[in-house]
C-alpha cells in the first residue's frame, strides 16, 4: 500500500516545517513534508523580502537563548550554502519611557551584556536624521540587528533538507490525518503516506488539521507596504530597521533594498481572518491611513510613493509566545504552531526543536514557555 514508510512526515513546508525536515533529514532519518503550494509561496506567513534578526528581545526573556542559537544557526546554514543569510543593519526601538518595547528591551539590556545606545530623542537626530521623534521619546539601538530575506532562506532550507534525503510533495494538499496504533497516515490529494511519528506545521491552517478541543488560534491579516520617494537614498544601506510605539501601535520597517523601496507595517493591529482561505490579498480602505499617518510623523521629509502593496497572516496564541509541544494527545505528533508574528528568526532553532520532539520525545533547547496545555481552556 505505501511506496515507503517515513519516520517523520511534516505537514506544511513555510518556515518552521521546512526547518525541521531539514532538521530530520540531517539526522539520517527518512522524511518527507507536504506543501499545499510551492516552495517559497506567498500565501502563508513567510513571505515578504524581509524578515527582523535582532539580540534584544523585548517580547519575554526566555527567548534570549533560543535567539542566540538562531544567529548561530542562520550563520551555520548560510557557511554551508556560502551566502551571507543575516544582513546586519542595526535597528532602532523608539517609543515613551513606559512604553510595551521600550521596558521590554530595558529589561533584557539589564539582564544581558548587549551591545547598546541609548539616546535621547534629540540627539538620536544626530545619528538618524531621517527620523523625527518626540521630545520625550527614547531611542535604542541595537547595532546587531538585521533583516533575514524569508523567501530565500526557506528555499535554501528545503533545498538543504532536499540534499540530505528529504522527499518533499509540494503542490499537494493534506486532507487529514489518522494516528492508528503502529503509524500516522496522512492522506493528501495525491496519496496516502505512513510515518511513525508527524510534525504538524502548518501556520494559519494548523488549527483546522489539529482539531484540540479548547485550543484556539486567532489569525490576524497583515498589510504590508512600501514605498519609494525622491530621495530614497537616505533611506538605503546606512538606514536602520526601526520598530517605533506611536499613537497607540508598533510600527517598524526596513531600509529600501531594491526598487520597492522601504516597506513599512504596523506590528499591533489585529484583523481577524475566520480561515487562511478567505483572506482578502487586496489592499483594504482602512490599510494605509495609519502606515501614512505615522510615515508624516516620524519620517516628516521622506514623501512616499507606493510601489507594492502584500498581505501575510500572524497565526496568534491567547499570550502571544509560541506552541513548540507534543500533540496533548499522541505523544507521537509534534505541534508547531502560534508563531504570533515574530517566529522566522528562529526557524532554523524550531526545526531543530521539532525534530528533538519527534525524534527524542524531548529537547535540551528551553521551551518550557512554549507548551501547549497553557493555551487549552475548557
Ligand atoms: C507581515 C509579517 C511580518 C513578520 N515579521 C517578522 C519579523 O520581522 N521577524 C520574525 O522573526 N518573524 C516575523 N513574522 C513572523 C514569521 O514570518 C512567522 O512566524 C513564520 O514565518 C511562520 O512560519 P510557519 O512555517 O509557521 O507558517 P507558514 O510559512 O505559513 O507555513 C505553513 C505552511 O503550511 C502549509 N499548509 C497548511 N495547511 C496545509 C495542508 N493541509 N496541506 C499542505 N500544506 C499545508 C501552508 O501552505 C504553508 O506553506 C512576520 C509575519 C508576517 C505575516
């Protein structure tokens, strides 16, 4: 009945999921992973041109050893495919004394021996001339951030994961899944495949495939900008990456790369998808008013020009860290899922994680903020 019984099957091959097949697959183990579109799609959550690295990480401190294992991990794969993966930046976090990032980062600066400035907004017009804060806004930079290009960097992993053995189906949908005594089998549109242990990564749609009675996963639609200007060069290679607290959202941005220009979103604001499959791709009256607001505000001389316009999905828990666990269930699926909008720089990490889960049953990377019974209600 089946051509070959896999020890790990991956279910979604975005970020995470690509991540841990390459992770099986440098094991030795055979693997395999389904991808409803193609490799590198623009249908999910990572995609983008540009995805944020950075060491101070103000969402919770027990991200900072999963960070550091990330820039190790992207430096790792980018040795082996001898291409530079992390292009370092710098990144400036900026908002009001008591502001969500700016106590967040000042809480992991006190903790961790981080390179650091700490600016007044004043004299942060020295350095960023570009930027146009508040009087009474902070500044921090952080010199070791930088931008990871999401869509290359999931194709260098499932082209990795490819290299060591890994068969993945892209093009090909999976319609469910059964965990029967011996094996899971997961049936797709194509073909049935038997693996001993599943790993389910499949963003937006992971909570349709789960099914976890009590657990619940907001998806958030997430307009994505940019823009070019008459003098864009000011805003090119010497530009930072900026995450700045305005006006009661998270703005942050990017230095213009190529053509497009700078791209520019809003971090907080949530719009609620009901399934991956309805999401409106089309640039909504309500998208831009804020981007353009906060653009006249902190970046007065900058006169943007749209160049290109994209939608993504957050796919957020209740308390907005990660789901890295065992199925509450079946010890022998894994869950990767509730990446809330900050996972790509940590993939590699992730995959390895998910592999440790499937492989092992247990991993030495701290993930205790990550189970998934925290998030099951009822
Ligand atoms: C606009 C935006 C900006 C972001 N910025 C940052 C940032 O700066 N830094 C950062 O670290 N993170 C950032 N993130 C978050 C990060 O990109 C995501 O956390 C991460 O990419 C999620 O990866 P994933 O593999 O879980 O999801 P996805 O990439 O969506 O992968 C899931 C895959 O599963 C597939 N799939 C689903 N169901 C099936 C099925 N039935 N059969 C087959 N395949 C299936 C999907 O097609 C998809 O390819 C951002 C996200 C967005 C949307």
């Amino acid at each position: 009945m089946f051509n070959t019984k896999y020890d790990v099957a991956v279910i979604g091959l975005g970020a995470m999921g690509s991540a841990a097949m390459m992770a099986v697959a440098k094991r030795g183990y055979r693997v395999c992973g389904i991808e409803q579109f193609h490799t590198a799609h623009a249908r999910g959550s990572s995609h983008g041109q540009t995805r944020i690295i950075r060491k101070a990480y103000f969402e919770h401190p027990d991200y900072m050893p999963l960070i550091d294992r990330a820039y190790e991990a992207w430096q790792a794969l980018g040795s082996e495919i001898n291409e530079n993966l992390i292009h370092t930046t710098g990144m400036i976090v900026s908002g009001p004394p008591n502001s969500d990032c700016i106590r967040g980062v000042e809480a992991c600066y006190d903790a961790h021996p981080l390179p650091h400035d700490k600016l007044k907004a004043g004299e942060s017009r020295r350095y960023f001339p570009q930027f146009s804060f508040p009087d009474n806004f902070i500044v921090y930079h952080d010199p070791l951030a930088g931008y990871l290009q999401p869509e290359k960097c999931v194709s260098a992993i499932t082209a990795m994961a490819v290299q060591n053995g890994a068969h993945p189906f892209v093009n090909e949908t999976v319609l469910s899944w059964q965990n029967l005594p011996d094996h899971v089998e997961i049936t797709t549109n194509i073909r049935t495949i038997a693996a001993d242990k599943l790993v389910v990564a499949a963003g937006a749609w992971a909570h349709g495939l789960l099914a976890i009675p009590g657990l619940h996963l907001d998806i958030w639609r997430k307009p994505v900008f940019w823009y070019t200007s008459s003098h864009i060069h000011d805003y090119q290679t010497s530009f930072p990456i900026f995450f700045v607290e305005f006006d009661g959202g998270g703005f942050y941005g990017f230095p213009a790369i190529d053509e497009s220009g700078l791209k520019v979103a809003e971090h907080t604001r949530a719009e609620l998808v009901a399934h991956p499959d309805e999401l409106d791709r089309e640039p909504g009256p309500d998208d831009e008013a804020p981007i353009l607001n906060f653009l006249d505000r902190m970046l007065p001389d900058f006169i943007p020009q749209r160049t290109q316009f994209s939608v993504c999905m957050y796919t957020m828990t209740a308390d907005g860290h990660f789901i890295l666990d065992r199925h509450p269930k079946y010890k022998n699926i894994v869950v990767g899922a509730g990446f809330s909008g900050h996972g790509f720089k940590f993939a590699p990490v992730i995959g390895e994680v998910l592999a440790d889960l499937a492989l092992n049953g247990a991993t030495d990377v701290p993930v205790d903020l990550f189970g998934i019974n925290r998030l099951i209600k009822g």
